[in-house]
C-alpha cells in the first residue's frame, strides 16, 4: 500500500499543479528525499515512513521510484508530443517494484501492465472525454490483458489489470468503479486468477 500511496502522492501534486514550476519543485523534494539516507529522511512524513520496508527489503527507491515521479512530471509539459509516453512509462514502472518485493521474477510482465494500467488509469481518474482519446490499446496489447496470468502474490495487480480490460471492452471509463458487475468480476478473479 505505501508504493500506491506514494504514487497518490505524486498525482496529487501534478493533479493540483497551478503552476508547473512549484509542481517540480515539490516533485524534486521527493526526488531529493529518496537521495538522502533512511536516518536524515522527514520521519513525520507516512508516505516518507512507509516507503522504508521496501528500501530494507533491498529496493534502491531512488532507482525504482525516479521514474514513478519523472513520469508524473511529463504531464506538466502536456505540449511536449512526448509527454504521455513518457508518462505512461514511468508511471508504469511502479508494477515492477512491487515485483522485486514478491521476488517473483516477472519483471518484464509487471511493466506492461503496469504501463496499460497507468494510460488506464489516467484516463479513467482524469482525463475528461475529448481526452480518451490518447487512450489507445493495441489488439495484440488487448489479447495479451486477457490472457496474462501473474502469480498470486500479485494477484491485487491483475485484478487492476482485469478492471482496466473490462472497461476498454466496453469502451467506458467514466462507469462508477463501485459498479456490482465489475465488483463481481473482481472478486472472482482475485479468487482464481481468472
């Protein structure tokens, strides 16, 4: 929960950001926090505190979390032609970290989904209508959502996953994400992966 948390903390700053420039600021302050040694780090802060058990678990935060907030950083260029990709690319390095915590070996597989999650996400929490749009998903992309089976472990990322793919087959994203129907789906494919 504290890597979701972390990147909540992102958004909310891009999400807010009436000026781009006191966005990066604030985005370079985590940058620099991440930088700097567990004891000198602002104890007060939980997103701060609850990143710790990663890093004792081995996870370089600088290294695995840079591209989470590089990644937010590129929407506050929205002109830049390669803002979305760079978004979508390093928002969706957030899956692989919690790869490396299971220790499940499916590196590659967590950043492809995480990278659809993110676009998913963007679009789904933020992006209004007209702005869909940039949401576009390969057919080999789709087929590969349908089919990929992670281990259990990270089953609460499939399960974002099977929500991102159950709404691009219909082609809504502004349903309730509270919905009976996709609750349904959900608990299902926690319980068997399908």
């Amino acid at each position: 929960m504290a890597l979701f948390a972390f990147d909540a903390q992102m958004a909310s700053i891009v999400r807010g950001a009436r000026e781009p420039m006191l966005a990066q600021i604030r985005l370079q302050w985590w940058l620099d926090v991440m930088t700097q040694p567990a004891a000198l780090r602002p104890s007060a802060n939980p997103v701060v505190a609850g990143l710790l058990p990663a890093e004792a678990a081995g996870v370089d935060l600088t290294a695995a979390l840079g591209p989470v907030v590089r990644g937010w950083e590129a929407l506050l260029a929205p002109n830049d032609a390669g803002a979305w990709q760079a978004y979508v690319e390093g928002r969706g390095q957030l899956f692989t970290v919690f790869d490396q915590l299971a220790g499940t070996g499916v590196r590659d597989t967590s950043l492809r989904l995480g990278r659809i999650w993110a676009a998913w996400s963007w679009v789904r929490e933020d992006a209004g209508a007209a702005d869909a749009q940039r949401f576009a998903i390969s057919a080999d992309d789709l087929a590969w959502l349908a089919s990929v089976r992670l281990p259990r472990r990270l089953r609460p990322l499939s399960m974002l996953g099977r929500a991102a793919l159950l709404d691009i087959r219909r082609a809504r994203f502004d349903l309730p994400p509270g919905r009976p129907a996709l609750f349904a789906a959900l608990v299902w494919h926690g319980l068997t992966g399908w």
